[in-house]
C-alpha cells in the first residue's frame, strides 16, 4: 500500500478489516494518514497478524508514538520501519523505552534527528532488547552519537549496525575501533562519513580482532592532511582485512586512484574477499590492470568497477583475465569502454565463470541481446547483460 495516497478514512476501514485478515506485512510508507490515522491503525495491531510495519514518511508526533510504543509491547510486530517520520531526540527517548518489551529485531530510523541525545536513550535500552539489525543512516549522530551507540555493543544483541551519513569522523572512528572487537557485530556500514585516513587506520586495527563480514565505508574519500591520495592505507587497510573475517568490502568513491588500486592489488590474494565496490574510484588503467592481474589469485566472485577511468587498455585487462578468475558478477560500465574491447569479452566469456556482467553504455551503439544471444560461460549458462551496479547483499 505503498504512495497510495491513503487518508484518515481509508487507514480506519484498514484497521477494522486487519484483525479479520492474515496480514503480515503492513507496507503504509508515504502516504497521507495523519497521527490520529496512524493510532487508530496501531489499535488494531494487537489483534492481528502483523509482524512487519513500514511507517516511513509520516511525521509521527510524541502521542502517536506513545501509542506505538504501548503497541509494540503487544503486538507480533519484529520489523518496524519508521524512516523520515521526522522523529527528535525526544522521540528517540520514547522509542527506546518501548524496546526492552517488545518483539522487535530490525528497527529502521533512517532520515531523522535523533543526535547524540537519542543515541544515548538507545543506547541505555538496546542491551535489554531483542534488537539485531539497528539502522540509524542520516541522524546527526556525529562523533558522540555514534560513541553512545557502540559502548553498549558489548552487551547488546545487535549483529547489524548502519552508521551512514553520520558526519562521524576520525574521533568517532576511535570510538568504534575500541568497542568493534567486543561487540558481535558481523555488519557495519560508515557510508557518506568522514573516515579520512587516520579514521581508516584506526579502522584498521580493529578488523583482525572483530567478527565483521561486511564493511561498508563507501563515500569517505580517505584522503590525508593534503587532501591527496594515499596509497599506504589501504595497504594497511587490505592486510587488516586479509587477518579478518570481512568478505564483502564497500569502497565505493572513497578516491582509490591508480596508486591505491595497485596496493589493493597486491593484497587480493590473500584475503577473504568475495565481494569487492570500487566504483566511482579514479581508476585508471595502469590500476585497473594491476587489479586484473590479480584476479586469477584471489577468491572474488563479484567486482564493481563502475565509472573509473579504465578506458580500452584496462577493459581488455580484465576479458583477459577472466578464463583464469572465480568472477560471477563484473560491473565495468562508465569506463569509457568502446565496441572493440567487447570483441576481447566475447572471446573469453565463454571460458570464463561470468553469469552477470555490466558493461554496456550509451556510448555503445549495439543491440545486447543479439550480440549476446548465444554466449554462454564455461558451464554452459546463459550470462545475464546489465547496466547497472551490483548490489550489496541485503541483511
């Protein structure tokens, strides 16, 4: 019931109707129900089935959350997703208090105000809930927001945390590096923060000693004093991971560059790794081959390259290298790639493992479906043609 422009009168027949049903999941995100709809509904829930809500885009005001919060601790509800409902830090108080008796597991705030103050009341509850999947994206945190939160991680059940777009930044990252091998968090994503190089490096010692297995820190240029690139951390960075537990490693826009990329490189071999973003990098060829090379050494199975600079020469790097990879999944689409280096492909796909690959752009004039029709990879699968990124694996 998503955008479906529900009003007041619409939600009430819903919640007449709901206890009657085997509803489960109760997709309400943007519409127009006021609070006094969105309590009305609430009423219901008690009486039925639901186990996900989905609230997202309703401001919800102090009332109605008490409502919801006297709700939860009746209610079959694990999931509730209350993104951009304009939420404060006093909302975030009465959030928290409502969790140490309720069923919830996966609790979404994306988009809010919570700050530092809300934090802080999450923080003082969430040891006491059931809570395992916590994402607090764009929420003002900042560097004490986000010390509140991973001090109680030692004792909380939390397993997935989202601190993006947070402006956390070097200070906050010495918080998290300090609590991370303590918590039994196996996902983290710091997308959009401010990490620099020092945040990276204290990122780094915390790895070998945590039991992360993704990492998200896509959109933090690491970047040192100089705002220039520097190739030591994410050597320090890779050799960190290469003692973790981490196989699925965000480092999307985070300014690799041609002297990052061969750092990374080097370490591939040897870690765990079996999904890798390095899109939006500035990436060139000289990189982009180094990467290539050490491919057939590595455990990789998928590798976003989207929008770097790999050009033709680093394009045919990669079709060289693909009889030899695990490679499942390969996005090099944005990288000036012309119709030529598709011939490289069409030769080695089908000695290759490739069931998705994303290469093709406006730039290439073809007709994919044609071109394609018949290739297969080596086990005799048809290799699905795509435009777009890959995906991060979803909770």
């Amino acid at each position: 019931l998503t955008n479906y422009e529900i009003d007041d009168e619409q939600a009430q027949i819903i919640s007449e109707v709901l206890p009657k049903t085997r509803v489960k999941w109760l997709d309400l995100q943007n519409n127009q129900i006021s609070n006094e709809g969105i309590k009305s509904l609430l009423d219901s829930l008690p009486k039925s089935r639901v186990t996900q809500l989905n609230l997202s885009g309703h401001p919800i005001d102090s009332a109605a959350l008490k409502s919801l919060a006297d709700v939860l601790n009746k209610s079959h509800v694990t999931w509730i997703d209350l993104s951009s409902c304009q939420l404060d830090s006093k909302s975030g108080s009465i959030i928290a208090e409502s969790l140490p008796n309720s069923r919830v597991v996966h609790l979404i705030l994306q988009h809010n105000s919570l700050g530092p103050i809300g934090a802080k009341a999450l923080s003082k509850c969430l040891p006491q809930s059931d809570v395992q999947q916590l994402d607090l994206q764009d929420n003002n945190l900042g560097d004490e927001g986000a010390r509140e939160i991973v001090e109680c991680l030692a004792e909380s059940p939390v397993t997935e945390l989202d601190l993006s777009d947070n402006s956390i930044g070097a200070e906050g990252l010495k918080f998290i590096a300090r609590e991370l091998p303590r918590s039994r968090l196996t996902q983290l994503s710091l997308f959009a923060n401010v990490v620099g190089v020092e945040g990276a490096r204290q990122l780094s010692l915390a790895l070998p000693e945590s039991q992360l297995l993704l990492l998200n820190i896509g959109g933090c240029e690491l970047l040192d004093e100089n705002n220039s690139n520097s190739a030591t951390v994410f050597e320090e960075l890779m050799m960190a991971l290469s003692k973790s537990s981490v196989s699925y490693l965000d480092l999307s826009g985070v300014w690799v560059a041609d002297d990052g990329a061969k750092a990374l490189a080097r370490s591939l071999p040897i870690s765990q790794l079996i999904w890798l973003n390095l899109s939006k990098n500035h990436i060139g060829i000289e990189g982009g081959r180094s990467i290539a090379n050490a491919l057939p050494q590595s455990v990789l199975l998928s590798l976003d390259l989207t929008r770097n600079n790999l050009e033709d020469h680093g394009g045919k790097s990669f079709a060289a290298a693909l009889p030899k990879s695990q490679l499942k999944q390969l996005a090099l689409w944005g990288n000036g790639i012309s119709a030529d280096t598709l011939k490289s492909f069409l030769a080695t796909l089908p000695k290759s493992q490739l069931t998705q690959l994303a290469i093709i752009d406006e730039r290439i004039k073809i007709d994919v479906e044609k071109t394609f029709m018949s290739v297969r990879n080596v086990k005799g699968e048809r290799i699905e043609y795509k435009s777009v990124l890959l995906a991060m694996p979803s909770n």
